[in-house]
C-alpha cells in the first residue's frame, strides 16, 4: 500500500492526528512538518490507475481542481500567505495529492535566488526537521482555524 493510502485508511480509521476535513473528492490534511506554517495537503480519495490529472474523467478533474482550489484559499486566509504555492508531484508516491504551500517572505532564508525561488530550494534536512513538527496543541489549533475557513468557503 501506498504512504498515501496508508494515511487515508488512518483517517477511516480515526487515527489520522493530522486529518482536518473530508471532501467530495479528496482528504485536507495538515503537514508533518510545519517549516512552511501552514502546508496542507490535499489528498485524492482514489488511488488505483489514477495517478495523473488526465486520467480523471473530465467532471472528477473538474470537481478535484474546485475542491483543491478552495482549500488553498482557506490555507491562504487562515495562515497569512503573501502568495500560495501549489505541487502536484508523485514520483515518489504516485497517488494523486496536492502539496499547499504558503509562501511568505523570507521562508527560504538566503537560500535560493537571494531569498526567492520555490520551496524546494530550501535543503530538506531543514524543511523536514523534527524542529519543524507541530506540538499537539498548535496542531490542534491550526486545524480548527483552517477548518473554520473551509466551511466558510464551502
Ligand atoms: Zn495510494
């Protein structure tokens, strides 16, 4: 099973410490790491075949793109971003999950182009330090805020 699927039977299973909503088409979740302070995920509920855009059939497509849209304008509001940031990767999992990123100034320290660039520019080792991991609390906190933004977009 996939890291992906594995996640999502923990959400059925009411184990997820990280699941914040369920959506016609996918599960918001909470990152890991919170280097980003707000990085959410978007996970599709299938996993199967499906693991690119084009293999939706066109109305699911349509559905996942609203849904993922509207859970970047929450992550937007709820966490302060100057501009969100939006990955669709999957090499190493292929199932379909959006990373939601909120950018703000000076997250990437000097790394990068002087402090510009993409996510990615920023070493791993400091984007996913145990450093970075929410407490229970702030984790908590950071659910419910984003919660309470989805269910006014939605
Ligand atoms: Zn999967």
């Amino acid at each position: 099973m996939c890291l992906i699927c594995e996640r999502i039977e923990m959400i059925k299973r009411g184990e997820n410490p990280y699941f914040v909503k369920e959506l016609e088409t996918g599960y918001v979740v909470i990152g890991d790491n919170q280097h980003f302070c707000g990085y959410t995920l978007f996970l599709y509920k299938q996993h199967g075949n499906k693991t690119e855009l084009f293999h939706l059939e066109p109305d699911e497509r349509d559905r996942f793109l609203e849904e993922m849209t509207i859970v970047a304008q929450a992550v937007s509001r709820t966490f302060g971003a100057e501009k969100m940031n939006y990955e669709l990767l999957g090499m190493g999992d292929a199932h379909l999950h959006w990373h939601l990123f909120p950018r703000v100034s000076g997250d990437i320290e000097n790394y990068g182009n002087n402090g510009r660039g993409p996510v990615w520019w920023y070493p791993m080792y400091k984007m996913y330090s145990d450093d970075n991991r929410p407490s229970e609390e702030q984790l908590a906190n950071m659910k419910q805020k984003l919660l309470d933004e989805l269910e006014k977009l939605l």
